[in-house]
C-alpha cells in the first residue's frame, strides 16, 4: 500500500521542478514511511512513497521494464500476480523482481490497456510509455484504491490524496456548489466530483489516458460494469457451496503477505466470516481487533469475542470515548475534504490498534452491498409493497409529499413518508443528513449555482436509468449502493483512517470474481421475506456462533447524538453559534441556530445533521486561509 503523485505538462519545454515533486509526496508520507522514489523525464515526473508489502527487498518504484522505455508509480496490491507472472515468464518476458508490481509492467507490455482485464485487486497506477508517447492511469473495479487528477489547459496533476495535488504550483483551489450539495445530502461527495471544482475522481473501474500523439488528447474510458444477470436454474444448497469454494479461494489470496498480517473484527456476519476463512487457512493464530463503546447497545465486543474465542484468536480490543471528538482536526486534514460519516473515528482507531501489531488487515467491508444487508433494503421493500400506488405523480408528490411536509419533526412514520413522496423509482435514495427542502433553507448559493437542478438527486436518477436492472428491485438498490455509497463513503474512510496509521487493509469480499458471483444470486436469496443477507447467512452458518445470525444489523458508527446531548452540547454551540463561523458564507446561520434550537427541544436526533455541519466548519477553518 502506497502513495502515488505525478504531474505532465502538455508542453515538453515545460520542466518539472524536482522540489514540487517531492513535496507532493512528502505530504502523503504516512501513505508509505518506508520508502521514496522519482522519475522525471523533461515534462512528465512521477512520485511515489512505499509501505512495504511484497518483495520487501526488490520492490522500490517507480518501475521500469527491461529497455526502461516503460515506467510505473502503483498503489495497492494484486493477489494473482504470481500465476500472471508465471504466464509471462512462458511469453518471454523477464523479470528482474518477485512484485506484484512489475507484473503489471509485462502485462501492460503484452496487452495494452487490456491488461487491466488480467488483474485481480486493489489497484491504482499510473504507466508512462515513451515509445506510445502516453501517460495511462488506471482504478480497481470498485474504487478500493483512490485516484485524483486536475486537469486545464497546461497539465494534467495526479495523486493518492487531494492534499498531494494542491502542492503543485497554479492549481485552481474553488469549491464545488455541486460537491457541497452533494455532502449536505448524504454526508459525503459523490460521482467524480471533489470540494475543489478543478480536481476530479477518477471512478472506479476507469482509466485516463493522456497521449502526446499529435495534438494532446486526454480521454476516459469504463473496462468493467457491474452487471446483475440472476441464475434461477440453481438450488440453494448449489449456491451455498459456490459461496463457500469462492470466499475459500479469494481470503487465502488476500493472506498473500511479506509482514504481519491480521484483520477487523466486529460482531458481524462479514468480517466474522473473513476471520473464520483466515483461521481455517492458517497455521498461526489470527490477530483480530475491535473497537467498542460503553453503552453495551452500541458495541459489538461482546460477540467479536465469541467468535475470536471460537477460532483461538489472538483477540485486541479498545472503548471509544467521547472525548474522541479532539481527533477531528486531525482527521479532517487526513480526509482532505468534508466527509460526516462518524464512523471515521472508531475506523481510525481500530487502525491505530492493528498498526501496533500487524502492517495488513483484512475487513468484510463489502458485503452489504453484496448481500442486501443494510436495513434500507428491508425499509425500501416494504414501502415498495405499499398498497397505495405511489408510483403515480399524484400519489408520490401531491399527496405524500404534502403529507411529508405537514408532519412535525419528532412524529412517527414521518421518514416513511418522505420516501413514498419520492416515488418508487426513486425511493431507496439515501440521504445521510440534510433533505431536498432542508438544503434549499440551508445552503446560501444551492439555487443559484446549480441552476435549480438537485445535484445529488439528479446523479441518483442517473444511476437508476442506466442500472443493469429494471425489474429487480433489490438490484436496483445494490447497484446505486456499489456506485455511491460503497466507493465514496466505506471505501473512502477505511483507505483515509487505515493510512494515516500506514495499514494496508484488504477487503476480501471485494475480490471481482466473488461480487460477480453474487450478481448472479437471485435478488430474493439475499432479501428473503425481509431476512437479510439470506444466502450468506446459510452459507456461513458452520463457520459462524449461532448468536451471529439473529443479531439485528448495526452500523459501525460512534454514538454522536449520545455525545451530543450530553458533554459535547457545549462544543456544538460554542462553534456553531461563533460570530466568526467559517461556514457563514455558504450556509444560512439562521437556520443553522433554528436546527439547534430543534435539536434541544426534540426528541428526534438531529446528530448527523450537526455533525455534518462541524465538520464543514472545521474543514473550512483549515482550507479556507
């Protein structure tokens, strides 16, 4: 696991500057403590900081081919590389090196662009070839691995982390109306955009390629999709095999390792079922970790330690305290951008707690979306099989939608109301915080600067009309969570929290052949009669304690709306309610207090919503200087 940084002029009379380089992956040295490395050809430098994985002696990067016509800066690791390797080795290819690494040189050798079909897991490179004249940059399929760049009309700037690309010279640093809306709706940023309205994602499962071929063209392109294509022809004991045969083969590849190695440990199906496979595929104890709280009812130690029991574990645990909320500055410098899940700071710390005894974990992030796990499946079904047809404009808009504005803010089913207005198709969209009409009230410049268009509605609409299918729901809802909440939200604060501690963490249940597995299990075996994660759950049911299956799903999250009600009331209004808060120029500070005001004299929780609104404040107390 590393950090990659690069920048390309469009003018080879441009140099760069050795200085800027380094300092791009200065900044991102808790990335990869280990080791650093340049290569600069007139306009074109690439940097890279290693934490080292695999071939600790030979892996240092960038890399090169054998004629080093061919260079490479990559990030992440590929568990198949031993059989590509072999594969090459009979195509002639030599290799100086045991990387993982350097096969992805021979292999973009051998096909091109298509070798990225060949790989399997977490990735993100960058490729420069001086014989093709071009820089070709590559994600994994799910956006494990991050990826930004910054283009206009002079370069083309890359890195692991937005912070590496504000370190070079004339970058454009204006914030996005549309990313702002985007955080206020869900609590993170989505699609491909950023806070800055110049620097993008690149989205998973892409690779930009920026050719000096003629004239300078820089284009994107998709080499993968997530496709639901259901076999109904199977019985269930069939696919409980497939389920056990496949997570068997994809946990030993991600055991591949040079350093100690471990894994997070919750009260949870997933990553219970990772720990399980690690242990049955081990000779040594599994180093497992968790994080819990002091109010039993949102901590999970309890069943982690059954099962770290069960399979002789050598079992790290630690309570998370309220006074937790001192590490925020930190992590809004290590996140780069606002991001309100409050999940970032029992992440942080159960990274911090395996850093002190392994350099890898593995998670069982991933299978949620797999497996139809999140109560939202089980509420959107529910409201799918409502008996009025909300379906029609008149029922989703006129009627409940005015139902929805009428009921208090404290009242029962007033959720429920607010997704029968949006309609079936668009009714399992999530919202972390901040409704439609909350952010119009909200957000000073929202209507002006996006023309009256709803951004982050507009992108789940987007994503529906092109979903791989129309007639199962259930699918529908895994393939909007793959696309936007996985990658932008898990993926983004695993990668953030797991690195600022250097820790790489794999997620097994990621591997692209068990998801395309999943894609063709039946969407009423994941979802059965509201029974979530139905053919996971059977599938695992040996490997697991019994008190596994019952347990009712709980997100991984710090208690906020506890911490805010009690200790933490005064920090709230003491930053929010400042003369000189920094969020007065985008967001509307009456409504803000009238928030608060409801907050206190409510029993709704209003957490995500405040937290959403410290977090904006603290990340503009830091970037806008």
């Amino acid at each position: 696991m590393c950090g990659i940084a690069g920048l390309t002029f469009f003018k080879r009379d441009m140099k760069i500057d050795p200085g800027i380089l380094k300092n791009m992956t200065d900044v991102m040295e808790h990335r990869g403590p280990d080791d650093e490395g340049f290569y600069i050809n007139q306009n074109v430098g690439l940097g890279f900081r290693r934490l080292s994985i695999i071939d600790l002696a030979t892996g240092h990067q960038p890399l090169a081919n054998e004629d080093e016509t061919i260079w490479i800066i990559f990030n992440g690791e590929i568990y198949n590389f031993r059989e590509l390797q072999d594969n090459l080795l009979k195509q002639g290819h030599v290799f100086r090196t045991k990387s993982d690494t350097e096969t992805i040189v021979h292999l973009y050798e051998q096909y091109g662009t298509g070798c990225l079909q060949y790989l399997r897991g977490m990735f993100a490179f960058a490729i420069w070839d001086s014989k093709k004249n071009q820089l070709f940059c590559a994600r994994d399929r799910f956006g494990i691995k991050p990826f930004y760049y910054y283009l206009d009309h002079e370069k083309l700037v890359f890195g692991s982390e937005i912070k590496a690309i504000l370190k070079c010279d004339g970058i454009d640093k204006a914030l996005s109306p549309e990313a702002i809306d985007s955080y206020f709706a869900f609590g993170y940023i989505t699609s491909d955009l950023s806070i800055y309205k110049k620097i993008k994602k690149l989205q998973p499962a892409h690779y930009l390629l920026l050719s000096f071929k003629g004239k300078v063209s820089v284009g994107i392109n998709n080499y993968w999709k997530i496709h639901f294509n259901p076999d109904f022809s199977k019985s269930e004991i069939q696919w409980e095999e497939e389920i056990q045969n496949c997570l068997t083969e994809t946990v030993k590849m991600h055991m591949i390792s040079d350093v100690p190695l471990g894994a997070f440990l919750s009260g949870g199906i997933d990553s219970g079922s990772v720990v399980s496979m690690m242990a049955n595929n081990s000779s040594r104890s599994i180093k497992t970790f968790t994080i819990g709280f002091k109010d039993e009812k949102d901590s999970e130690l309890k069943y982690a330690r059954e099962l770290a029991t069960k399979y002789g574990c050598e079992h790290h645990e630690q309570i998370v305290e309220p006074d937790s909320i001192d590490l925020l500055p930190k992590l809004i410098y290590g996140y780069d951008e606002p991001f309100a899940d409050p999940s970032i700071i029992p992440t942080y710390y159960v990274s911090k707690l395996a850093r002190q005894f392994v350099t890898v974990a593995l998670s069982g992030d991933g299978g949620d979306e797999l497996f139809a796990g999140y109560n939202s499946y089980r509420r959107h079904m529910k409201i799918y099989k409502f008996p009025f047809n909300f379906n029609s404009p008149f029922y989703s808009k006129i009627i409940w939608g005015n139902i929805y504005k009428m009921m208090p803010y404290n009242m029962k089913g007033k959720s429920f109301a607010y997704y029968l207005s949006k309609g079936k198709k668009q009714s399992f969209a999530f919202l972390n915080a901040w409704s439609e009409n909350e952010r119009n009230k909200l957000l000073i410049q929202k209507r002006n600067t996006l023309n009256g268009a709803q951004a982050s509605e507009h992108f789940k609409a987007t994503i529906l009309q092109n979903g791989s299918s129309k007639s199962d729901q259930i699918s529908n809802m895994q393939y909007l969570d793959l696309s936007t909440y996985m990658v932008d939200d898990i993926l983004t604060k695993v990668d953030r929290a797991s690195m600022m501690n250097s820790l790489e963490v794999r997620v097994p249940l990621l591997d692209h052949k068990f998801a395309e597995l999943s894609f063709r299990i039946p969407g009423n075996l994941k979802l059965n009669n509201l029974d979530q994660k139905y053919i996971f759950k059977k599938a695992m049911r040996s490997n697991l304690p019994q008190s596994f299956m019952k347990l009712p799903k709980k997100g991984f999250s710090a208690p906020i709306s506890q911490w805010f009600k009690g200790g933490l009331q005064e920090y709230v209004g003491d930053t929010l309610l400042s003369d000189t808060a920094a969020y007065s120029e985008y967001l509307n500070k009456k409504y803000v207090r009238k928030v608060l005001q409801r907050s206190e004299n409510s029993n709704t929780s209003f957490s995500n919503r405040i937290w959403s609104l410290l977090i904006f404040e603290e990340w503009l107390k830091q970037n806008k200087k």
